[in-house]
DNA sequence: CTGGGTTGACTGACTGTTCAGTCTATGGGC
DNA sequence: GCCCATAGACTGAACAGTCAGTCAACCCAG
C-alpha cells in the first residue's frame, strides 16, 4: 500500500505543484495569458505532462482558481481561530481583503478574484463554485458576529443580514484597493469598513492613527 | 466641405458601429474570446477594415470598454437629472447598479464591469482610465446628496465619504447579483443598499412590498 | 515484462496583421 | 462637360506566429 501511495502521492505533489504554479501564473499575468507551457515550466515538466494530468487547459486554470480561493479562505479561517475579541477578528477580515500584500499570500492576488468573477459570469460550473466559496465567507462573517453577541461584546443583530452587506462593501472597497484609485487608499477602506461595522453591530471603533506605511 | 465632410461622417459612424459591436460581443463572451472577425462580421465588413480603423485589437477592444462605460454614466446622468428627489434619486442608482437589465441597457452588461476590472487591474492606461469614470460615478452620488442636503430634505454630512462607501457597496452587491449568488437576490441587495443610505444620510425609508418579478 | 509517468516532436487549427490592389467619387485642368 | 489624377474606404488572400492537444516511444520501479 506504502507502495502505491507511493506513486499516488508523487502524483498528488505534482499535482498540486501545477495548480499552485497556474495559481501565481494567472496572479501574475491574468487568465487569458497564462499557457500551459508556462505552467510546465514553472514546475520543470513539459507541456504535455499538464495535460497528462489535467487533460485540458481549461480543467487546470479552473482547478487553479478554486485551489487559490480555498487557500485564501483557510488562511483567513486560522487567523480567526488564533484571535479572541470582535473587533480584533474583524479588524483581521478588513485587514486581509483591503490591504495589499498581506501575509504570505501570492502577490498580485487580487488579480485571481476579477479572474474569477469573470470566468464566473460566463462558466456556469465557476459560478457554482464562487457561490458556495462566497457563501464560507459570508459564514465566517456571522459565526464572527455571533461570537461577539455571545460573548457579549455586542448587542444582538441579525448577523446573516449584516455578513452579506459587509461581505459585499468589502468587495467594493478592495475592488478601488486592487485598482489602485488614488481616492480609496487602503487606510481609507479600512475606516470605511470599521466605521461600517462599529455602527451596524453598535460597538466603540476610532481609527488607531497608524503612520502610513512606507510606499 | 459637406463632400469632405461627408467621408468623414460615414468614417465616424463606422467606428462608432464597430464600438457598439464589439461592446456588445464584449459583454456576450467576454473580452478574451472576442475576436476581430466576429465584430467585422456583425458589422458588415472585413477584418482588415477594423484593422484599418483601429490599427490593432487590442485599442479596438478596450476603446469599447470606455465607450460604452461612458454612456452608461450618461445614461445614469440624465436618468438623475429628471427625478427630483434625493430618495427617488438614490433608488435610481440602485436600480441601476443592482436589478438586472435596467432600461434599453446591453444585456449582459455586467460582463462588461469585470472585464473592465481584469483589464484595468493589468494595464496602466484602463487602470487610469477607470480611475476617471469611477471618480465620475462617485461626484455624481456626492453631488445627489449635497442636492438633498440644499434642499433640506437631509441634514448635512459629508457627501464626498458616503459616496466612496456607497460606491463600493452597490460595486459589491452588484457582483453577487450579477452572479446569481442566491443568497444576494436583486430585491435584497436593494434593500441592504437604501438601508444603508437611509441610516448614514438620515432619513426614512421602508422597503415597498414590491410582488416578487416573474422569474 | 508490465504499466504508469514522462517527454520531444509534431500538427492542426486559429487568428491578428499585412499587403497589394479594387472600387468609388471627388475635384481640378482643359 | 469630359478626363485623368488622387485619395480614401474597403477587401481577398496570404503570412506568420502561437498554442492546445496528440502520439509513439522511452524510462524505470516493481
């Protein structure tokens, strides 16, 4: 059995070795400019071992992006679990969508999420995966706030009507974020966001005066 | 100079045709799968003549973009400038962004927004470009609401950062609409976004038992 | 010797762009 | 009023490059 996992599980590195490399290729250079030659590159491999594994191109940037997505919402399901009080945990969610460069993350990450929306828009099969990933999100979102109320840190609210219109302004604002609108700098979308936040669930919040970070 | 200018209308006519062609070809398959040939054929011509006009595909696609960006924003301007009240106002921008196929629109326009943002989010020149019209969007919002504060139907606030966060909100429930997330139907985000409105400009405002539309 | 991982060489289709030249009409010289 | 030169819109055909996907063969562990 050690044996055939063996293979099984070389394959399995592989594997994930050509999603995660498809993952950054498609942050870097977008969807449409990403080839599988790239991707056999990056991994050392020739072009047709990708297709050995994944059998089309289109299979392997849509698995991509799926990967890249879970990542993101493990990391983010950690950093909830590794901090206690509502106001932290959310500062962490505003802090991991409206910020750049933040942790470890793949640079150029926001690159994945208009890829993914708009692979989303025309590929039924993506949009049913963006639906149920965005829904984890959402979920997150009022499990935080639910928390709060239970610890009694906030009064009681409808935490699932709160996490969809949250979820949606921190879209919005990582959108001007990502595209770099000079008017919406990432300190801005982050008291935006608070403020939001401290007036829907009624809890205290002043922006703490951080030096702007070096550019 | 009726002759000379006679050419040069049927030149203009021809751009803009093609313009609209390729907008709409745009927001049907998506800015990577459209081709020149698709917009010479819905036009009439040959693939050489859009060459002719535009010199490349690339400026040909994204002057489609921007075109028809554009007249969405001067739609959305004359649709404000013939309602009155700031309520009304607001609903219409609402409407605008978050309830599918509003007025004489392209259908599928939405697509159009997320190939604006994957462009945008690569190449410098959409970027600053996206920039303007999005600051556009937001003075329009700002300005609805500094109307509303002179016509005393509101008190004063400031208009400049409720537009931001406005702006980002509608951007992102418009996305969730536009992907037919369940979660966030059109009536919904409707009603999350005039609340919002309501409670950061002060005024009343229950959502209208409006009979669900026929799916 | 068997079978799965692996590859280099290849191809077939697609498509942006070029180019040489056609067609039309305008406008000036006679 | 006729004719030729010029320009600009327009096209068919070819070119050149790109790439996803195929295939027959190879390597090697078991």
């Amino acid at each position: 059995m050690a044996i055939k996992a063996d293979s099984a599980v070389v394959a399995d590195q592989r594997r994930d070795q050509m999603l995660e490399a498809a993952a950054q290729l498609i942050a870097e250079r977008g969807f449409a400019d990403t080839r599988i030659s790239d991707v056999a590159k990056r991994v050392g491999a020739s072009p047709a071992l990708v297709i050995y594994y994944f059998g089309t191109k289109d299979t392997l940037l849509t698995e991509a992006l799926r990967f890249s997505e879970q990542t993101f919402y493990s990391m983010a399901d950690e950093l909830l679990a590794s901090t206690p009080s509502l106001v932290k945990r959310l500062e962490t969610l505003v802090h991991l969508t409206c910020v750049p460069q933040t942790q470890g993350e793949i640079p150029g990450s926001w690159g994945l999420w208009f890829d993914l929306w708009t692979q989303a828009f025309r590929h039924p099969e993506v949009k049913k995966d963006r639906v149920e990933l965005d829904q984890r999100w959402r979920s997150m979102v009022a499990q935080v706030v639910r928390d709060g109320i239970h610890h009694e840190e906030i009064a009681t609210v409808d935490a699932e009507e709160f996490a969809v219109a949250f979820a949606a302004l921190l879209d919005g604002l990582s959108i001007q974020v990502a595209l770099e609108d000079p008017v919406v700098d990432p300190e801005r979308a982050y008291r935006i966001a608070m403020r939001f936040a401290s007036t829907a669930l009624g809890f205290d919040w002043k922006p703490t005066r951080r030096r702007s970070s070096r550019s």
